[in-house]
C-alpha cells in the first residue's frame, strides 16, 4: 500500500492532477489517506520489541511513547492534506510530494529477505 500510493502520488504531483481528477481516482485517493489513518491509529496499539531487553513490550504507554518517539511525526505530515490548498499555476499538487515519505516505510516492510525463505 505504501508503494502503490507512493506511486500515484508522484503521478498527481508530476501532471498535476487534482481538481479535475476522474472520481475513481478520487476515491483511490481516500482509501489510501483512509488505510494510512487507520495505520497510525493502529501503531499506538502494536507491540514493539525492546532494543535493551530484547523482549516484547505490550505496555501502552510505553508503546505510545516509542511511537510518538520514533514514526508519528512522519505519519502525520504524509497524513496532512495540504494540497487541498489553492495556489498559483496549481502548485498545490507538488504537496502530493511530501506523501512519499511513505515510501521508505513501504521499504522497510517490503524485506526481501523474509520473502525469499
């Protein structure tokens, strides 16, 4: 999901495509800030294992603290519709740009490693 969005975000932001976009398009484009809502929600919730005790934590403010520490401010920007603003020559499109932060997310999951056991 976060490549795939990754790549019809640089799409949009390429061609500019955001006030006459097909209504499929549209809809693409809410499920996709919809499932990443939905993700930083969930984040305050999964457990994490520690660096130090090598165990898995389960507290939740431990949790919401290691998240807030380490991926919310990323998540919340990326989450931020900014190009919903007006601009000059549509330039709002660009901050379709800022969504790719996702992409090294999507990376990280995407281990080639795991895939190839």
């Amino acid at each position: 999901m976060c490549i795939s969005s990754c790549f019809n975000y640089a799409y949009l932001a390429a061609f500019r495509m955001h006030k006459d976009l097909n209504p499929k398009i549209m809809d693409l484009w809410w499920f996709y800030e919809i499932v990443f809502f939905l993700d930083m929600v969930f984040q305050f919730f999964k457990e994490y294992t520690s660096e130090t005790t090598n165990l898995p934590v389960r507290d939740l403010g431990r949790i919401a603290g290691n998240y807030l520490e380490n991926g919310l401010v990323t998540d919340a920007i990326a989450l931020v519709p900014f190009q919903v603003l007006n601009l000059k020559n549509r330039r709002e499109n660009l901050f379709f740009l800022i969504k790719l932060v996702r992409l090294g997310k999507g990376l990280r999951l995407f281990d080639v490693t795991a895939i190839m056991k």
